[in-house]
C-alpha cells in the first residue's frame, strides 16, 4: 500500500453526515437499497460502456454480479461489485462531495420540513452517506475498468474526513465494507440481509448473491404479459422504482411496436404529492431501459414536465444505445416516446374517470393540480382540450358535491348556447349568492362554479372546448348590455334620478372605473363591478375595492 493522503469532506457533505448519523431513524435498512443499486449502477454503465467502447476496457468478459457477505466475527458487511470501478479523481469528486439529486433533493426537502429528518431519509435514501447510520468506519477498494488504473482505498469514520492510499491487490470493480456499529449487529445476521434485499432490491438487473447463494428474481416486470403480472407483483415492482411505501392507484402497463417500440410500466400513485414533487425542478420519476439496459433513472424528457408523479419505467428498443446521456434530451425517438406516452395516459385516465369514480375522485383531489399546470403550459390546443376532460367542476344544476365535465356540460346545452359559462368564487354559497351569477339566473343556463385557485386562470388559457368558448358569466355580463326601461318598471328609480345617480358615481371612481351605468341584470344587489377578461386582474381589484360592498 501507498503512502495515505487524507481529505476533508465539502461542508454540505459533512452536514449530511452529521444529519445521517444522528438520526433515530427507524428504516436504517435502507443502506442496503442504497449501496446495492449503487453497485448496480457501476454494472449496468460498465455494460452501456463496454458495449459501445468494448475495446477500451478491461476484463470485459467477467460476470457482472453483486455479492453480499456478513461477517459476525469481524462484525462487517461487505458489498462487491464487477462495475465500473473508480479512479482516484472520481473517488474524491464522488464520496467526498455531494454531487447526487437524491442528497440534494433531501436538504432541500429538509429545509421545508423544519429540520425533522426522521420522516424523510426513506423517502431520498441519502445514497452512499447512508452507510454511516449503521458503520462507524467504511473501506471502499476500489480500481477502475480503464486500462492502467490503479486500486485505491478509500477509509472514512463519516466524521470530518476521509483518506485515500493506493492498494495492490484490489479488484476492478468495487468493495464497500462497513464496520457495524455495536447497536447495528443486526446487519451482519444473514437471514435479516436477505429479507432486505428483497424487500428493497428484487428487480435489481444485476444478480445479487448473499454469502454466495443468489437472491434477487429477476424479473422486468414491462416485458411480461400485463395478464401475468399480480397485483402483488405490482406493488413490490412500485416500491423499488418509486421509492415509495404507498401503492400504486391506478397502473397503466402499456405495449406498443408503432409509431415507435414502448414497454412500459407507469404507476399513478396512492398517496399525496410530495412538497418536492409539486415544485417545478422535480425531475420525472421514470426511468429509461433499453432492452433492460438501463440509460437513464430519471429521464427528463420522457414524459410532459406535468407528469413528474408518475413512476415507473419505459422500455424501448428503438432508442440507440450509443446516444450520448446528454444528446438524450433532444432525440427525435424520445419525443416520440413523449407523445405516444402522454396521449395514452390522458385516454387511461379519461377511462378510470368513467370506470373507477370514487377512487378517480380522490385521485384528483390529490393530482388534480399538475393536470391544471397542464394545461397552463402546454403549447397546443388539442393537448389542452384532452387534458381539460381530466377535470370536473360543481354546478349550478347539480346538488353540491356533485361534479360535472365539460364533455357533460356540452351534451346538455340548450340549442342555440354557443357558451360555456363558468364562475368563479371561493365557496359554493358565495357563488350562488354572487351578482354575476344572479344576472344569468333567469336565462336557466347551466353554469359551472370553480373554487380552486387556479382554476379560473386555467379556464382562460384554455379558451375553447369543443368549439365552443369559455366565458365568465362575468365577462358575460359586460359584452351583453341589459338597459332599464324606467316607463315599464315604476317600481325603482326614475329616469332623472338614476341619471343624476350615474353622473355621482362616475364622479367618486373618477380615474378608477372605466364605465359606470345602469344595468336591469340585478334584482337582489344594488351594484356590480366588472373586470375586463383577466382573471387574475380579480384579485388585485379585491384588494383595491375592498371597502366598497
Ligand atoms: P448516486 O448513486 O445517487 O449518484 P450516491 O451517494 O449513492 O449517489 O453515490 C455517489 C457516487 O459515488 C455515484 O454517483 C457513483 O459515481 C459513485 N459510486 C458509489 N458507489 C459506487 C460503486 N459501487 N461503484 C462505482 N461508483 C460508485
Ligand atoms: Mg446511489
């Protein structure tokens, strides 16, 4: 062995470790999820690597496999790999530094969350760093595939620092040891390990052996026959590609040869969003496979951005191996993909509308959000409209509670409604008792009553449905005059005295209102204000008049 050369970790890092180490966590067993697929991975990029630049490499024709050995003597458990392996420059930019989404993504979270990691190291797994919630010293030996590389080993008690030194007889591939900590002897029990590696690890592509015998089934569950598969089968293939412990809601196990070659599996799942999720830099949850190679875990642009909840995997022959991880983004197949993808998770999920309501109800309750950021950022019309059926809204025809689609709303409009009208309000009750809504009240038009947030600014962007435009009862309101007829209604005001009425308010809302006139829409209130077609203009104009009742 070389002389030793000792680092400190980047300031993140240690905060991570300081944070992994102290944590009660209760599912410390997912250390072992973490380090297996990060041997997996080593695999499966030595073997993308090996078949594109074969000749660079050495010891191509080894077996790829994970072996998994316990040690109750040495109070040890070790991890080995035939992957990639590493040179001393990745060692230090790869465990020295944070550099991973999963880490990231958990500090973040973190800081969401108040500082409580308790609830949240499963979720993320903190990669790598995660040994050290069960070791109080790792060994990694390491030697990298390229050839000439040297094995080095890398040691580190998970506090401040790490050393590396240069080792003669380490493998190509890697080798973790972690030295369990007095309170984590559990971890070197054999028949505790393997209930691990199933629970966690089964579809690992890679064969995993533990104290030599193989564990893992491998089974890629997208290449089956969808008849084959279990709903069990379903769950546990959930749990390990959507790092989740929900299930999956609805499951869209999906085969197609043209326009392009798709296996996939994609999970919509049971539980809420997670805060990350719902932020516009989560990444998409589903991972990449050509032929069970995987490309890429997290593939950008496989789906819409408004699908990040979907988990699962894609399978397609048709994506070249060779194509670059970065060039991905911009292949003509991947956007194939996209949209064969996105067009048939609209059409399943406009089936489990009409097929499961109750458990599609909750579904959009939870979701129902990214389907509307669907809509307000997709480029194309027909998209929208498709996306909008995902949608429903209460209406002044139904009892509350009760929904409606716009598809419903058009096979029941009167002959002659070129309309549909919708109205916004914060509740039910402020909706039936609005001006704008007792003003269509006579002409016994259905209007839809939305009470979300965004709701209205989606209903604006997306303009038409089924060739028939979108339009607040307010603005509604606006476009159609409805003048007094003072002789025939003696009731009111006279003619000179609504004049005089009209010029004293103009005076007051000098400068603040466009138009001031009578209107005979109104029975129940004295007055209205209009906005002209912004939405979002409403809320701004609230808070301006909001002394005026
Ligand atoms: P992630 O796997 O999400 O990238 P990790 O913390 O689990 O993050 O690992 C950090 C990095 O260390 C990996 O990206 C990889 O480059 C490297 N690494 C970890 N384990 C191995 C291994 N067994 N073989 C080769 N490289 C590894
Ligand atoms: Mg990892």
């Amino acid at each position: 062995s070389g002389p030793e050369d000792s680092h400190e970790f980047q300031a993140e890092t240690k905060m991570l470790l300081d944070i992994v180490a102290k944590s009660l966590y209760s599912e410390k067993e997912v250390f072992i999820r973490e380090l297996v697929s990060n041997a997996n991975d080593a695999i499966e990029k030595f073997r993308y690597l090996s078949t594109t630049e074969a000749s660079a490499f050495t010891d191509v024709d080894r077996p790829l496999e994970i072996h998994l050995a316990v040690n109750k003597d040495a109070k040890t458990l070790t991890f080995q790999d035939t992957g990639i392996g590493m040179t001393r420059e990745e060692l230090v930019a790869n465990l020295g530094v944070i550099a991973h989404s999963g880490s990231k993504a958990f500090l973040a979270e973190l800081k969401n969350s108040k500082g409580d990691p308790s609830g949240i190291i499963g979720q993320f797994g903190v990669g790598f760093y995660s040994a050290f919630m069960v070791a109080d010293k790792v060994t990694v030996y390491t030697r990298s595939v390229k050839p000439d590389s040297k094995g080095y080993i890398w040691t580190s008690d998970g506090a401040g620092s790490y050393s590396i030194q240069e080792g003669e007889h380490v493998h190509s591939g890697t080798k973790v040891v972690l030295h369990l900590k007095p309170d984590c002897m559990e971890f070197c029990d054999e028949d505790r390990v393997k209930g691990i590696l199933k629970k966690y690890s089964n579809f690992v592509g890679s064969p995993i052996f533990l104290s030599g015998k193989r564990v893992n089934t491998i089974q890629p569950l997208w290449l089956m026959d969808p008849k084959e598969v279990t709903p069990e089968m379903h769950e546990e293939f959930y749990r390990f590609v959507g790092y989740s412990y929900d299930r999956p809601r609805f499951t869209l196990h999906y085969r197609a040869d043209a326009p392009i070659n798709v296996r996939c599996i994609l999970y919509f799942p049971e539980g809420k969003p997670g805060l990350f999720e719902l932020s516009r830099d989560a990444d998409i949850g589903v991972a990449l496979y050509c032929r069970k190679v995987l490309i890429k875990h997290r593939a950008e642009s496989l789906l819409p951005k408004w699908l990040r909840f979907v988990k699962g995997v894609v399978d397609s022959e048709d994506i070249p191996l060779n194509l670059s991880r970065e060039l991905l983004q911009d292949s003509a197949q991947i956007s194939k993909i996209r949209t064969v993808l996105s067009n048939r998770v609209i059409r399943f999920l406009q089936d489990r509308a009409r097929k499961e309501k109750e458990s599609y109800e909750e579904f959009l309750r939870n979701y129902g959000v990214f389907f509307k950021e669907g809509i307000l950022t997709s480029q194309d019309q027909m998209e929208k409209e498709e996306l909008s059926r995902l949608l429903h809204y209460e209406s002044s025809q139904l009892p509350q509670g009760e929904k409606v689609t716009l598809a419903e709303y058009c096979s029941r409009m009167k002959p002659g409604q070129r309309d549909i009208y919708y109205l916004a309000a914060p509740s039910r009750q402020l909706a039936e008792s609005s001006p704008y809504y007792e003003a269509l009240k006579d002409r016994d038009v259905e209007v839809l009553f939305c009470y979300e947030p965004y709701d209205e600014l989606v209903l604006v962007q997306l303009r038409e449905f089924d060739k028939k435009y979108l339009t607040s009862v307010e603005k509604q309101m606006r476009q159609e005059k409805k003048t007094v007829d003072y002789d025939a209604d003696s009731s009111g005001l006279s003619k000179s005295d609504a004049d005089e009425l009209v010029a004293w308010t103009k005076k007051i809302l000098s400068g603040k209102a466009h138009t001031v006139q009578m209107t005979a829409f109104l029975d129940a209130h004295p007055c209205v204000l209009t906005v002209e077609e912004m939405a979002s203009a409403r809320h701004f104009v609230r808070t301006q008049f909001s002394q005026v009742p």
